[in-house]
C-alpha cells in the first residue's frame, strides 16, 4: 500500500495571556481514515502529547515535534482489488460479544485491526490455497487471544469468527 505523510499543526495550543502558575496539559490526537483503521487503536485510544503555556514573553520550554510513523491497516470496507483474497469475519469475546480493535494477523505479513462492531477483512496476498492456515485474533488492552484454521478458496465465501477468550 502506498506511503502517505501527515502533518498536523496546532497554533496557538497552550496559549495564554498569563502563563504563571499552569502546568503542561496531555492532549491525544485520533486519526481517522475513510476506509482504514490505525494500527495504533490496537493498544491506546490514540497518539498522546504533551503541550505546555505559553506567550509572546513566555515561549514554550520545547517545541512540540512528535514525528512518529502511524500505520493505518485497512477496514472492513476498504475496497481491494479483485485478484487479492480477503478473509472477512468478526472477533468476539466468549459470551459472543464483538470486540473492537482488537488485531488479526495471519503469520508476520498481514494484519488488521477490527472495527467498532468487531468485523475484519484481512488480506492473504501471500497464503497459499488447499492448505490450512491460521489465523489469529488478539485484544491487546486485555491481553486475550484466539485463533481459528482457514483453508482457501473455501474460507474466503462465508463470514469467518474468532473467539478470544
């Protein structure tokens, strides 16, 4: 998938006619992405920062440059191409709950994050057909894990669930 740069500025964060006294304040930026998912929403609730008051007389003690590399995985809508197989599905939890953001990746190549209703659509550009491959699902806040074995071309027709538990 091809590499997009993002930059996000914030003038006049922080900023104050009377600096005394205040103290830094924790800001968290979420990016959202039609038809991605960050990759990031797997562990946190989004990119956290500090930025601290300041004015004309009074600049800030360091200047705010968080260069972090966020990678967005594709979402259940993401419009593949036709020559590449998606398994689609849902993750949920053991009373049948969908679990939001939780990662499913099939060997180190692929991975996807799930969406607020739990569904997934995770490419296998690189799993071979009439074999039986896994397929794991992972709630990273809460450390649960689940896999199911998939066997393509079968696999890819219905709608496939992994339970973590």
């Amino acid at each position: 998938m091809p590499s997009t740069s993002l930059v996000a500025q914030a003038p006049g964060l922080e900023r104050h006619a009377d600096v005394t006294g205040l103290q830094p304040r924790r800001y968290r930026v979420r990016i959202v992405a039609e038809f991605y998912v960050p990759l990031y929403r797997g562990n946190s609730e989004g990119i956290e920062f500090d930025a601290f008051p300041n004015n004309d007389t009074h600049p800030p003690p360091q200047v705010v440059r968080l260069a972090q590399d966020t990678f967005l995985t594709p979402a259940p809508n993401y419009p593949f191409p036709g020559h590449i197989s998606v398994l689609r599905g849902v993750v949920t939890d053991p009373a049948d709950e969908p679990v939001p953001d939780a990662v499913v990746t099939q060997g180190v190549r692929e991975r996807v994050v799930t969406d607020a209703a739990g569904s997934f659509a995770l490419p296998l550009r690189w799993a071979r057909q009439n074999v039986q491959i896994p397929v794991d699902g992972a709630d990273n806040r809460t450390g649960r894990l689940g896999s199911i074995n998939v066997q393509l071309p079968d696999a890819l027709k219905t709608s496939q669930t992994i339970q973590i538990g």
